[in-house]
C-alpha cells in the first residue's frame, strides 16, 4: 500500500470528514445540564475539549501524509504539547476517554511515548489514565496495543516524574483487571475493530472502514469486546501509481486468534512483568522502587476474609528470589543493581505483606526454605562478597517477616560471620554487619546473647571508629540493647547515667546538619529505644532544637525514618497501651517471689500532660500530618497505629484540641481512620469522636470532608469497643445529626440507627443518656419536602431546640423524607413507650433528651399522640411531673407534648381536661412570658376551641 498514493490521501480525508459529521449528528442537547449521556453523543462540556483532539489527530495525519503535506501547512504548526494537554483533560470524562478510544487514540498516545520528551510522555501516560480508569475491557485493548512489556519498562526511566505516572497507570490498569468493570462499556459492540496499515495495528470504527473499501473478513471476541479484522474490497481498492489496482490484501489480527486474553491472564503477565524488572540491570532505583510499591498494593490480599491468596503463592514461587535480589543489594558499589535508601525496605515490607498474607504452615515453610536456600547460595561458594550479599539479605528478613529473619541467623556460620565482620577494617563490610547486629537484637533472646558477648564490640567500634557512619550504628545498637526493658523502671541494662549519655549523643548527631539524612536516620532510631526511659523523655522534649530537627527529617525524602519518628513520638506521649495491675495480684507476685514491672515516676499522667503540651508547642501536629500525607509503602499499617495512637494522646486535653484543628490534624485523622490496622482505625476514631464534640464539626471537617467522619465514628458503636469509645461516638453522631438534613441521611446510610437504639438500653447512664440524644437528634426530619426560607425559622428552630440540638439547622439544603419516624410510628415495638418512660426518669438531662425527642414527634406524626395512652398506663403522671419541673426546659418540651395531643385529637383533650392537668396548665399559663407558659395557653385556648372548658368572665 503506497501512503503516498492521492487515491489514499483522499480516503483520509474522507475518513476524517465522515468521523466529522457522524460525530456531529451524534450530538443532541440535554435539560439536565452538561453530563454525558449514554449513547446520545457528547454534550457541551466535552463538545468543547473535541476541536484541540481533532487538531491534534491532524498532526498524526501530518507525520504519515510527509511535513511537505498541505494538511501539514493547514495546520500551521500548531502546539502539539497544547493538544496532548488537552487530551488529558478530555480523558478525565468517561465521554472523552471513550471517544479517544474509539478514534485510534491508544495508538496517537504510543506515537507521543515514542518521542521521549517529557512533556508528551507524562500527557499520554496521563491521558491512557483515563481510557483504563475502571473500564476493564479498555485496559486489556490497550495493554494489547501497546504491550505490557512495553507499558512496565518505563517505569524504569531515570525521569521521576514519568516513571511516578507510569507507577499510577499501572495501579490504573490493577484495579480494572481486578475489581472488573463499573461504568459499563457505553458504546455499540461493533464500534470497536482492529483495522491496519503499514504503519501498525489501530482502533477504527466499522462503517468508516466500509465507506473506504475496507470489509469485514472476521470477528472474535476480546473480554468485553468485539474484534474485527478487514479485507480490501475489490471495488474500492485504492489506486497504484500505474492507474492498476494495488491487488487485495488480507488485513489479519494483531495476534493469533487462539491467544484469546482474559484480565486474570493480562494480571499475571503485568506481575510478573514488574517481577522482571526488579531485577534488570539498567533499571532506576526510583522506578525499582515504584515497582515494589506496586506489587505491595496489589499481590497481598485487602482483607483476612478472602480465601483466595493463589495470587500470593504464585508470586513467591516465581518471583521471591528476586525480591531477595533487591532486598540484598548495596546502594554505593558499582555492578550492583541501581536502588535507593528505601529500596531494602519497600522489600522488607513486602516480604512482610506476602508472608503474613500465607494461611498455613505449609506455606510458611515453603517461605522459609526458599529464604534460607537462597542465603546459602550465596553464604557457601562466592567468598567475601557472597557473605555481605546474604548478611544484607538476613538484615531485609529482619526487618520484614522477622520470623524468617530469625531462623536465617540460625544457619551455621551466619551469626558467627556478623560478629567476625564487625571488626573489619572496610567501612562498607563494618556497616553491614553492624546493622545486621542492630537488627538481630530484636529477639529477647537474642538480644540478651548479644549483651553478653557484642557489647564491648560495639563499645569498641563506638569508641575507635573514625567514621561516623559506623558510630553512630554502634550507638543505636547500644541504644537497642540498653532499652531491652522497655518501660520497666526496675530493669536496666547498663548503669546509671548510661543511657542518658547515649540519648545526648543520638540528640547530637540529629541536630548535626552536616551529616547526611541517611546517617542522622540513626540517630533517630536509638532515640526510638531510649525514650522508653522517661528520663531521656524529659530531656528530649526540652531539647527544642533536637524537636525542630525531627520534625525537619520526618519530611525528608528518606521515607524509612518514619516508623522511627513515631515510635519516638508514641513514648514521648506514653499512648501505647497500659493497664494498671490489680493490687492484689502485685502482691500475690511478690508473695510468690516474682517480677513485677515497675512505673517510672516521670510516667505520671502530670508528667504526660506536660510534655504532650511542649509537643504541640515544637510544632508536632503539623510534622505529622505531612508524615500522614506520605505516598510511600514505608507509611505502613503499624506505622499508621503509632500516628492514630499520637494523636489520640494529643486531643486527650480539651484545652489542646483546638491546636490540633488549627494545624490540620482533624483533616490527617480521616485517612487514619479508614485505613489501617484494626487497633489504628479505632484509635484515629476515637481521636476524630473527642474533636466532633468539643469543636464546631464545620469548622473542623471544612466542606465534604465533613460526610468521611460519619463512617468512623459508627465504628465505635460496635461491641467490641470500650464504653467510653461508644459514650463519645453517640456525643459526636448528635452533634452531626444536629447540622443538615444530609449528615442525618449518611448516618442512617451508614446502618447507626439499630446500634444508637441498642444503647438505648444501657445500664451506664451516660450512655443511655447520650444515645437518646443522638436518636432525638435523627427523628427531627420533617414530613415536607420545602426549599430554604418555605417555612417559618423561627418556629421551626424553636421546635429543634426542645431536642436539645447542639447546633441550629442548616436551611441551604431541603429537608428530605423521613425514615427514623417510622420506626416510632411502626406497630409491634416499644421504641415510643421506652422515650414516654425515659421521660419520667430522675436524671434530668435524660428526661430533656426523652422529652424532647417526644415532643419533636408529636409535632411531625400527630398519629403518635393517640398511642401514648396506649403504652402506659403512667403516661399521665409522667406529663403532670415534667409540667411541675422547676426545670423550665422540662416544662417547656411537657407543655409541647400535651399541646400535640391535645391538637391531634378532641378525645385526647377531653381526657387530659378532665385530669388535673387543667389545674396544671391553668396555673403554668399565668406565669411568665415562657416558651412553656404560651404553650399552656396554647393548650387551654384549643380546648376552648373544642368546648370542653369555658373562659372566665374575665377572658381567662
């Protein structure tokens, strides 16, 4: 096919003019504003963005038409980074990224990759985001078209930025091979065919290729689509140079028609794609270590519950080894593979994930033989080089799947060579051993062996050693093994004063800008073991300079550092669970002669306040919400936790909280709420409950993120949290309750109405009582759907006060139909006769709640009124007693409750008239000007009304 020939140039042409008016035919306008609908074309908005994606197609037709085309000189050399931009934008919409697709877009964006410029390569990675956000037959074409061996190599760029987007196209395509499709493919089966040129494979559309002379020879199916490959048609073969006809040519498919891919084949294949990578020379540390990040978020099950770890086992089986490769490689020595600082331990926390991803002992073994088979490889038959691999490769398990760490230190020679190589006179083998020494000591058992025969090495290397880098290591490994009693006052390690003077030289060389981030980390993790002595906490949060530095480090880009700032942050603020012994069992223990753990004096809640106050003074909420906004596999679960556990500590004191808020910690706690460990999420919750309630919820969660609090705080209502966890997630659900209509519908969507009812019943009275209020707070909808300003504020804002609402209404938004109501007006249930008995109970703030949630119903189901009677036979007494509270409040939601009734139904009026509640309401209509007294009068001038009583002469 000559691309040269004027008989193709036209059919170009054609192509584009027809592609033209189909598209404008296509479009239609919509009443229901500028949103894409399904098979009715674009609409304005997209309509819009479609003239710089035909400008740019233009330019595509420029590079095989020749630069001396005069479609080249039409187009007056238009910016093409422009266009590439602005199919990024196109791409966002579900529309766009269709129509992209459809107009052989896929291949446009391989042609911009191909160039290597920068610009063009983040703008297609950017755009092919978009064609494969949730669309899983889109991702399997496109890793089709453009191969996934193609795709994963440029992770591997030197360029950080493209290699980051490359990283996000991959996590991309992960998530629509795995989750499947969730918009739906919107456009006609047929409309997506493979066509072909001397250039390549592209995406067509059927009726174009036929008004060309192309015709369908055959169809397969692809997942979600529809395939078709083109024969020349006889009658409309395009023309040689000769006038003779160029002859038919069969147009096949891409692949072999057998080779039929479904999205669990193109899973494995982009797995183990980036498995490859890992190991290839040539790659960038920065893209190593976006992989590792990859196949962190995507091998390891989402949760226990899923049965399902075949993922997992076929990623050990191929691909461990290689992980080890990455985990045992140096960073400095030429030959090796390229890493960075957080290479070793992106592979530590992967081999974490996969290990405890495992389900039996089988498996584990299985993970176990490979690890130490692949250390012996390298311990046995490679001399001195082959020990540092595998020491280093022992120190990635220990940091990782400690387990595995733990039983590869038990191989003949392992121990023996860390210790040997200590005493090295080479800097770099110093520095593995020592760290492997480090590591070692995190096993009780091990640690205690290590005091007794490594400490004077490590006092030595401390000592003599010219280099920083090895003094500082031998400085946290005595820091690691002076700490072996945690938080025990009554087991030290070394003398007295021993570990303050390790903490001042760990506090001096973090303040030491000279040194690198990488050896000041160090520092930071001694400081990590020694803070468990509440002595050196007291000398650390004095040390305003040492905070700054911390603080300064933990936005560093050695991400591996984190862990250690918040381990150092959770002893600083003693938020790692403690809980007192019971007396009695103390002195059984010494009775019997046993240890008992002793609390240091300077562990006292005074001692705690105080330094938690001189945190939030260095600055400490601000470092931790950038350390939460980290997008890195080292911000890992357990190092969420000890975040969720500071700022639990921190919002402890009421007068502190409004800190917290000013510097962005509610806004930090969201995430850490919903994701995590089991203990972080609870944690963060709690901490997100204590802000609600003491902060205005507005004001605190500015905008939607108000409506992500709701989920964590139903979490606390579970069972198997603490009462206080549930007292203090009922105060902040009313508080949100009380807002908008919205929040009232997202708790109720989030199922928290059967939880706040069971509390309902609690024995603990401040439970009780703040479930009720939460309850009242979710039955204030009103029956009528009325837009802002349709109805009286006022008296509406009166009506939501008898609920004891902790903020007014908001009017910007209509009220919706109501659903809690319902559950009171249902037959069969005792929910009214429990709010008409809580109502007449001696604690007054439960009788306001009940009282009030009482009167808000009667006010919006007057059918309620007929069946108070009819749940107990003290209904009577108990209205007679809150109108005779010297509580005005209480008088007023009585007052409330009996006008309702009374209004409701004559037959109710006559039996409340009949009662001494006429004396009662005579009386209290004679008092003040009250909100309680004018419903008095309310009352008595309704039964007027209805002829049961008569005015005095008077006119009282």
């Amino acid at each position: 096919m000559q691309l040269a020939h004027g008989a193709w140039r036209g059919a170009l042409r054609a192509w584009g003019f027809s592609m033209d008016q189909r598209r404008r035919s296509g479009v239609r306008r919509v009443p229901c504003g500028p949103g894409p609908v399904p098979g009715a074309g674009c609409t304005e908005v997209t309509e819009a963005l479609f003239q710089p994606l035909r400008l740019c197609w233009g330019l595509v037709y420029s590079s095989i038409l020749g630069e001396g085309s005069s479609l080249y000189l039409q187009r007056k050399k238009l910016n093409f980074k422009e266009a590439s931009q602005n199919l990024v934008v196109l791409a966002r919409e579900d529309a766009g990224a269709e129509k992209i697709f459809r107009s052989n877009g896929v291949q446009l964006l391989q042609r911009l990759l191909d160039t290597g410029e920068t610009d063009l390569m983040l703008a297609a990675l950017r755009t092919l985001v978009g064609i494969c956000s949730e669309h899983q037959s889109r991702t399997v074409a496109t890793l089709s078209i453009l191969g996934t061996r193609r795709v994963v190599s440029i992770l591997g760029v030197e360029n950080q930025a493209v290699s980051l987007a490359a990283c996000h196209l991959l996590q991309v395509m992960f998530d629509a091979l795995k989750e499947g499709v969730k918009k739906g493919f919107r456009g006609k089966e047929g409309a997506i065919i493979v066509g072909t040129c001397e250039r390549g494979w592209g995406l067509l559309d059927v009726t174009v290729m036929e008004g060309v002379g192309l015709a369908a020879a055959g169809r397969w199916e692809l997942g979600l689509v529809t395939w078709f490959y083109f024969r020349w048609s006889a009658a409309k073969l395009p023309q040689g140079k000769d006038g003779a006809q160029s002859g038919a040519r069969d147009a096949g498919p891409p692949f072999p028609v057998s080779s039929r891919r479904d999205p669990a084949r193109e899973l494995k294949v982009l797995i183990s794609n980036l498995l490859d990578l890992l190991t290839e020379v040539g790659v960038s540390g920065q893209g190593r270590d976006n992989a590792l990040t990859l196949l962190i978020k995507v091998v390891p099950r989402k949760s226990p519950k899923d049965p399902n770890n075949s993922l997992t086992l076929w990623v050990i089986d191929q691909g461990l080894k290689k992980i080890l490769e990455v985990g045992g490689s140096l960073q400095d020595p030429p030959g090796e593979l390229t890493v960075t600082a957080n290479s070793r331990m992106s592979s530590s926390i992967l081999l974490s994930k996969l290990f405890d991803d495992l389900k039996c002992d089988a498996e584990r073994e299985n993970f176990h033989q490979l690890c130490e088979n692949y250390i012996k490889s390298w311990f046995e038959g490679h001399g001195l080089a082959g020990k540092l691999r595998a020491i280093q490769t022992v120190s990635c398990l220990l940091q990782g799947p400690c387990d595995a760490g733990n039983r590869a230190l038990e191989l003949s020679g392992v121990m023996e060579s860390v210790i040997a190589l200590c005493a090295s006179e080479q800097e770099e083998e110093q520095l593995v051993a020592v760290e492997a020494l480090i590591h070692a000591a995190g096993k009780a058992k091990r640690a205690s062996f290590i005091t007794a025969n490594g400490v004077s090495l490590l006092k030595d290397l401390y000592k003599r050693s010219e280099k920083d880098s090895i003094r500082i290591r031998a400085l946290v490994g005595l820091c690691k093994l002076g700490s072996a009693g945690g938080t025990d006052f009554s087991m030290k390690q070394f003398a007295e004063g021993s570990t303050l003077k390790l903490a001042k030289q760990c506090r001096k060389w973090l303040c030491n800008d000279q040194i690198d981030a990488g050896t000041r980390r160090w520092a930071v993790e001694g400081l990590a073991y020694l803070t468990f002595d509440a002595d050196v906490k007291e000398e650390f949060v004095e040390d305003a300079a040492a905070l700054k530095a911390l603080f300064q480090l933990s936005r560093s880009e050695d991400r591996s550092v984190l862990f250690a700032v918040a381990s150092a942050l959770v002893n600083c603020t003693n938020s790692y669970d403690f809980e007192e012994p019971d007396p009695k069992m103390v002195e059984l223990a010494k009775y019997a002669k046993q240890h008992v753990p002793e609390q240091h004096p300077k562990d006292k809640p005074s001692f705690v306040r105080a330094r938690v106050k001189k945190l939030l003074a260095a600055g400490v909420v601000s470092a931790m919400v950038c350390m939460v906004k980290t997008e890195s596999p080292v911000l890992t679960n357990s190092c969420r936790e000890l975040l969720s556990r500071v700022f639990l500590a921190l919002v402890e004191d009421v007068e502190d909280r409004g800190t917290v808020v000013a510097q962005g910690g509610g806004r930090a706690l969201i995430p850490l709420a919903l994701e995590g460990t089991d203990v972080g999420q609870t944690k963060a919750a709690q901490a997100l409950a204590k802000l609600t309630i003491t902060s205005n919820p507005e004001m605190t969660f500015p905008g939607e993120r108000i409506y992500e609090v709701v989920r964590p705080l139903v979490s606390l209502l579970h069972l198997n949290c603490s009462g206080l966890q549930n007292f203090e997630a009922l105060m902040a659900l009313t508080n949100l309750a009380g807002i908008s209509e919205r929040l009232r519908q997202k708790i109720l969507k989030e199922k928290a109405v059967p939880m706040v009812e069971g509390y309902m019943f609690e024995e603990h009275e401040m439970i009780r009582r703040a479930a009720t209020e939460c309850m009242c707070n979710l039955a204030m909808s009103k029956e009528v759907r009325v837009g802002p300003g349709a109805h009286d504020r006022r008296g509406c804002r009166d009506t939501c006060a008898l609920a004891g609402l902790c903020t007014p209404l908001t009017w910007s938004t209509p009220h919706i139909w109501p659903q809690v109501q319902d559950l009171f007006e249902a037959q069969g249930n005792d929910r009214l006769k429990l709010l008409v008995l809580y109502s007449g109970e001696e604690d007054e703030l439960l009788q306001r709640a009940a009282a009030g949630g009482l009167a808000m119903l009667t006010s919006i189901r007057p059918a309620l009124c007929s069946r108070i009677p009819q749940v107990t036979t003290h209904w009577l007494e108990i209205l007679q007693a809150l109108l005779l509270s010297p509580n005005q409040e209480l008088q007023h939601r009585g007052a409330v409750v009996v006008l309702n009734m009374v209004e409701a139904s004559r037959e109710i009026a006559s039996t409340l008239m009949e009662s001494e509640m006429m004396e009662i309401l005579s009386v209290l209509a004679k008092g003040d000007q009250s909100p309680g007294s004018r419903a008095a009068a309310a009352c008595l001038d309704k039964a007027v009304d209805y002829g049961l009583i008569q005015p005095n002469q008077d006119g009282e």
